[in-house]
C-alpha cells in the first residue's frame, strides 16, 4: 500500500500539449477565468491571512515578468477557475510573500497542490538562468518550461533531483531515527540521502544506510514520493530492514547521533521533550506516523 504524503496530492492537469502554443500565455491572461500566482525572484508566495493571493490579470504583463502555465484544474480539485498562470516578478507592493516551505501546511489542500507545482517551477527559473554549455543567458520558452540558449540553440528542462528516504525497521519493528549535525538540538529523522548517478533507487537505500550508521540493510520496498521543491528535491520512500537487533554507528560528523525506537519509547521521549520529530508536512513525519499508526 502507498503512502499519502502530504505535499503528493495534485490537484492541476499539466495539459503539457497546449505549452507549445506560443500564444498561450498572452490568451490565458486576457481570459477572465484564468487565475493567478505571484512569486518573487527569491522564491517567496504571495499570501494574505486567508491563504495564497489568487487573482486575475486586468493589464498587460509586467517588463521582465516570466509567466509559467501551471495548467488546470483537476475535476474534484475544489479550485476555482479554467486555467492556473504563475508569475515571478518583483515584490507587489501591498502583497505580502511567504516561505513556502514555512506556509505550506497553513494552506487548504489545493493550495497546497498550487504553492508546490509553483515553488518547484519558480525554484528552477531562479537557479538556471543560463545556459550550462556556453554560459549565455537564456530565453524563457514553451509557456514557461524551456528554456531556451539564443546562441546555441540547447534546450534547458526543469530539473529535479531525486532523493531516497528510509523506515529502518530492526527484527522488533523498532525505527531507526537519527540527529544530523546541521540539524536543531533534539531534533532527529529518518535517514535520506540523493541518489548517485548510475545508482537504482533500491542500491541508494542499502548505500546511505551502510554509510550513515554502518547497518546493512536486506530488503527494501518501495512506499511512495512527494515533491520536496526546497529548492528541487523529490523524496521517494522506502521501508528498509535490517536483520536482528544490531547496534548502529556513526561517523560523528554528518550523523552524531543514531538508535533505534519502539513507539512506546519515541511517544515517550517526544512526551518528554526530549526528542523532536521531522515538521509536518515532510516525508519523514508522514512515514514516522503511518509506521506508529496514529499522528504524534
């Protein structure tokens, strides 16, 4: 069974065939039931109190704006609407953006489809603003996902790297959870790693596990993803088990701190305060609670 993962509900069609139309943009925003997004050159969402700033375009598009077709609506998606335009511009004045990492959980469910499909696109036009072969600068094409090199004519795709994140179980269904040195006091998650070129998804969870703690793992199954767009990640979890009830090991730099844990024992120490868990809404959370059969 997959896992539902709370940033891996879609809730637009992509409608990829219609991106090719070079008109699309400049129709979609003279149409009164195409709706709009606002981002920043720095990746912040435009917000209010009541959640994303959702609008319609009354003029003509902003000089240097880019404008992404992020398609249309699901049937069921609950959003208003024919079609979703982003636009990455400058800070609107009276417009207030937001972390989307920071506000994601604060959204309703098809916000939250919205600010990720957003933040993901938005993050790649941020990063890659020239060409990797010759360095020009390149022209936004195909509504928004090419990118295109005026000089030698490569074509540049949003990019998305791929990352494993594992449920260690022990021959108990104990978990595994482990503190990272960059991560806050008392904080502690599952183990993740990206994946290396030439490497299965599979090899990657057996690899950071045997790197991390120094733990063989001999069986791994596949559970699910969600889209991680801080800035272009995308989490594919796994359930991985180690035979019998081994100790693991760390290196005391990347991990410092690693064990194992029954749900008795991690209610417990997040009871206490002893322990954070992963925030809400990352992969991790989501996998540490359908493991514990109940949120924390």
């Amino acid at each position: 069974m997959f896992l539902d993962l709370p940033l891996a509900r879609a809730v637009l069609d992509a409608s990829t065939p219609e991106r090719a139309h070079p008109e699309l943009i400049a129709e979609l925003l003279a149409d009164p039931g195409t709706r709009t997004l606002h981002m920043d050159a720095e990746g912040g969402i435009a917000v209010d109190d009541e959640g994303l700033v959702i609008g319609t375009i009354d003029g003509p598009r902003e000089p240097g704006q880019i404008a992404v077709f992020l398609g249309r609506p699901l049937r069921g998606s609950l959003l208003e609407g024919d079609a979703y335009v982003l636009l990455i511009d400058e800070p609107i004045e009276g417009l207030a953006y937001r972390n989307t990492r920071a506000t994601a959980l604060a959204l309703t469910e098809p916000e939250r489809g919205l600010a990720v499909a957003a933040s993901a696109i938005a993050n790649w036009h941020r990063f890659y603003t020239h060409c990797g072969g010759c360095g020009t600068e390149t022209n936004v094409v195909n509504s928004g996902w090419v990118r295109l090199c005026p000089a030698c004519s490569t074509e540049h795709y949003p990019r998305t790297d791929p990352a494993v994140i594992m449920t260690i179980h022990d021959a108990n269904d104990r978990v595994l959870l482990a503190h990272a040195s960059h991560f806050p006091q008392k904080r502690y998650s599952l183990l993740a790693g990206y994946l290396e070129p030439g490497e299965s998804l599979e090899s990657a969870v057996v690899r950071e596990t045997l790197e991390e703690v120094q733990l063989r793992v001999t069986r791994v199954e596949y559970r699910g993803s969600q889209a991680w767009p801080f800035p272009r990640s995308l989490m594919l979890a796994f359930d991985a088990w180690v035979e019998g009830t081994p100790e693991p090991i760390v290196d005391g730099e990347e991990i410092t701190e690693a064990r194992f844990y029954s749900r008795e024992e991690l209610a417990r120490a997040v009871a206490d305060g002893d322990l954070l868990l992963p925030g809400e809404g990352s992969a991790a959370r989501g996998m540490l609670e359908e493991w514990n059969g109940a949120p924390f």
